[in-house]
C-alpha cells in the first residue's frame, strides 16, 4: 500500500486532469449536443443534413483515431493548441454526437401537443423549441445523460494514449517507476468507481428533481 | 420524418423565404469552413498530390487492409468470447441461487466503471510481472472482451427479462429443466429481440481495437501509424485510415438500423404465426 501513499501527488494531480477533462468536455459536449439536435429537428433541410452527417461521423470514427489526428495531424496543418485543449476539444464534439441522439430523443419524446400550442400562441421555432421543447426534452433525458456522463469519463482515459498524463497515464508511471501494478492499478481502478459513483448519485439526484411523470 | 414535424408545420410564403435564407446562410458557413480547411492545408504544402499520391497505389492500401484484417479478426474473436461471456453472466444475474448471482452482478457493475484502457495497461503491465505474458492479439484481445462482456451482459439480462415470464413457466410445466427451458425458449426470443443492441454494441467493440494502436498490435489505426512514421505522410495517412473506419462502423450501424426498423414494423414470426392460431375456431 505504501507506493499509493508515497506517490499521492502524481495520483492527486492525475485524478484532478481526469475531474477537469470529464467536466470540460461534458460541458463541451452538452452545448454540441443541444446545438446539433436543434439543427436536427429544424425546418432546414441543409441543417438537417448537416447535423446527421456529424453525429455519423463522429460515432463511426474510434475516439482514438480523433485524438492521434488531432494530436499529431493539426500541427502538420499549422493548428497549434495546447494538448489540454485539444483533448477537451476533441471528446467534446465526439460525446456532442451521442448527446445530440440523447437529447433528440428527448425531443421527440415531447408530446406534439406543446409543439402545436407553441407555435398557435406565434412562437418561432427557434422560440419554441428553446422556451417549450427543450426544457421539458431535457428533463426526460437525464439518465441518458449521465450514462454519456459515464461514457465520457471512461473515454478521457484514451487521452492518456496521446500524451495527457490524466489519472490512467498517472498511474502507468507510478508503475513504470515502482513496479507494484497490482496496487497501483487497483487504486486507479477504485477511483475511476468513485467517480462514476459520484456521477451515478448526481443523475440519481437530478432525476428525481427534474424527471417529468407522464 | 413525421418525428421532425414536431416543431414546424407546412412553411407558408413568409417561412419558405426564411428558411431560403437559412439554407443560403448554412451553405455559406459550410463552404467557408471547407474553405478554411483548405487553406490551412495549402498553406502547409499537405495539399500537394505527391502527398496524395502513395494513397492511390496498392502497396499502401495493401498494408492498410492488412492491418483492417487484423482489426476485423480481433474485433471477431473478441465479440465471440464477450458474447459467450456476457450470456453467462446475463444468465448468473438473473439466477435465483445468490452465490451466482452476486459475483455476477459484482462483475458486471465493476468492469462497467473501469476504462479499457486502464484494463490493457494492466494486461501489458502487470500480469507479467506475475509471469503472464500474452502474445500481442491477445493483449488487445483479452481486456476488450473482459470490459465488452459487461455491456453484453446487461444487454442480454435486458432482453431476457423482456421475454414474458409465461414463456419460462410454460417450459417449466413441459417438464423441462430451468436450464433447458432458458436455452430453448427464453434465450432464442431474447437474442432475437436485441439483435440490434448487440450489432451496435459489437460496432462499438471494433472501435475499441483501436487500442492496439497502444498495444502496438497492428491493427488498423496501428499500422496507420506505422506507416505514417515510413511514409512521413501523417496526415494523409491517419485521414485515409479514419476513412476505412468510417465505411466498416456506418455500414454496421445501417445494419442496425435496418434490423431495428424491420423489428418494430414486422412482429417476429413466432408471434405472427400464434396470432392466428389462437384465433377461436366455429
């Protein structure tokens, strides 16, 4: 147990990134989400186009492949961010694909009564679907939305792959230098299920405030 | 798209023309990114066709696709031991005897909240300390399957428990053992009903071979790079390679789709058939 304690602060350090980088990026991924289920539900039909063809392919493109083209590919075309944001940016629009199914289905769960009612009292549909449709789609979404929550802690792992020295990269030096995996890497483990616990009590609580009985 | 009439009715004159003119403003903000894009790729000399080149002769492409086999066979033998895997456990959650139950249910909850990254350092790194070193397919082989069988597990518990309590109990007044009656009555009406949960779960599996790109088992994104660090074409490369996965995983998920659509609007034959049958007969 005593390599955990003597290497707390690499530990520490790693859980904070991985804290940062899920609440970043899920952030991220709400405000792309929301964004391009709007533009999927709207009259446009270029916008709806355009907002199938980013949610297939940010699904049908592994998260890996994006983060090593972003990594290492951006550069080559003179984009220079800092890895940190990059990383965020990256799992940001990917997770933003899922949300935007999550919170499509969310809408499409709204009884077509309020659609009709907004749009009787003048409503435009961008009125419409930011004070009626939304707010009550969102609501009805809030598992899916903490299991993406999930989803998305799980994934800032693979950021490790490309450099970020999160709480799974963290983990692998503490090892490399200490060689005691069985420790080191239970550790990781355990935290990664506070974290997810942390995320599922959070839903839980949202939930039961926020959940409309229909 | 009767889902997205929701919010709009038929556009009248004054909605055509506003929704002209977001069309017009759409198609310029795409172009001007495409532009963008462009521009920073010319800008860098990436535009230039012998960079482009070596991506329209064999001896490349032929690597690649050797490294998509390997991605496939991976994927392959990883979605059969997961599957197998995720139907034991599927099957322990649900049994009456606690002793399976728990470690199955302790199993599933846990591998659900540990990345699958952290599960391949620990086959690269700590097992063989303990003396176990796998081959290269099997390091990617083995965490992949031990986290894809959680989610096949809850997918398979799910189907099963949508699968009427009368089916089992009829079994059980046949005579057949518990076992039996879920091998051969309940099992095959689950499996039918998430077949599609089970492609795009398997989708998801082949995205996550891409791992070996960290196992360094060359798979398709790891030969990518490979390939990119010989050819020192690194984007041309990765972009050809995102290409590839995006043909493969946007033809399984239309294959889920189809499968989802021809589920809901055609009841399974089973029920088709007892409908008439159980039709009173004069």
């Amino acid at each position: 147990m005593n390599v955990i304690t003597d290497h707390l602060p690499e530990f520490g350090s790693g859980l904070l990134l991985t804290v940062e980088l899920t609440l970043l990026s899920l952030a991220g991924a709400l405000v792309a989400g929301i964004v391009v289920a709007a533009m999927r539900v709207s009259p446009v039909g270029v916008l709806r186009a355009a907002g199938m063809a980013y949610v297939e392919t940010l699904q049908n493109i592994p998260l890996l492949v994006w983060l090593v083209l972003a990594v290492f590919g951006l550069p080559e075309i003179g984009v220079k961010a800092g890895l940190f944001t990059t990383a965020v940016v990256v799992i940001s629009l990917y997770q933003g694909a899922y949300t935007a199914e999550a919170v499509r289905s969310g809408i499409n769960a709204v009884p077509a009564g309020q659609g009709e009612a907004a749009r009787a009292l003048g409503l435009t549909f961008t009125q419409s679907l930011r004070l009626v449709i939304l707010p009550q789609a969102l609501r009805t979404v809030v598992q899916p939305l903490g299991n993406i929550a999930i989803m998305t802690l799980m994934n800032t792992a693979l950021a490790a792959a490309v450099g970020v020295v999160e709480l799974t990269a963290a983990a692998n030096r503490v090892n490399l230098a200490e060689a005691q995996p069985i420790w080191i890497f239970v550790a990781a483990g355990l935290a990664y299920m506070a974290l997810s616990g942390v995320v599922g009590l959070a839903t839980g609580t949202l939930e039961r405030k926020l959940a409309i009985l229909r | 798209m009767s889902a997205s009439r929701l919010l709009f009715d038929e556009p009248g004159p004054r909605a055509r023309r506003r929704i002209r003119i977001a069309t017009v403003l759409a198609v310029v903000a795409a172009l001007a990114l495409v532009g963008l894009a462009l521009r920073q790729f010319a800008d860098n000399g990436q535009l230039a066709a012998e960079r482009w080149r070596p991506y329209g002769t064999w001896p490349m492409w032929r690597y690649l696709l050797e490294g998509l086999r390997s991605t496939l066979a991976a994927a392959a033998v990883s979605i059969a031991i997961s599957a197998a895997a995720g139907v034991a456990l599927a099957l322990g959650r649900l049994s009456p005897s606690r002793w399976l139950r728990l470690p199955c249910a302790a199993y599933v909850e846990i591998v659900r909240t540990v990345p699958a990254l952290l599960l391949v350092y620990i086959v690269l790194f700590a097992l063989p300390r303990y003396g176990l070193d796998l081959p290269l397919f099997w390091k990617l082989v083995v965490p992949l399957s031990v986290s894809n069988a959680a989610a096949f597990a809850e997918i398979f518990r799910a189907g099963i428990r949508s699968v009427e309590r009368g089916q089992l109990e009829a079994g059980l007044a046949l005579g057949l053992t518990r076992g039996r009656a879920m091998r051969l009555v309940v099992l095959p009406q689950a499996a039918r009903r998430v077949l599609p949960s089970l492609v795009s779960q398997s989708a998801g599996l082949l995205k996550d071979t891409s791992l070996g790109y960290v196992v360094s088992f060359a798979e398709l994104l790891y030969s990518g790079k490979v390939l990119a660090n010989y050819n020192h074409l690194l984007i041309q490369t990765y972009l050809v390679v995102a290409l590839v996965y995006l043909v493969i995983n946007a033809t399984l998920s239309k294959v889920a789709r189809t499968l989802e659509a021809r589920q809901r609007t055609r009841p399974s034959r089973a029920v088709a058939d007892a409908v008439p049958a159980a039709q009173p007969t004069t």
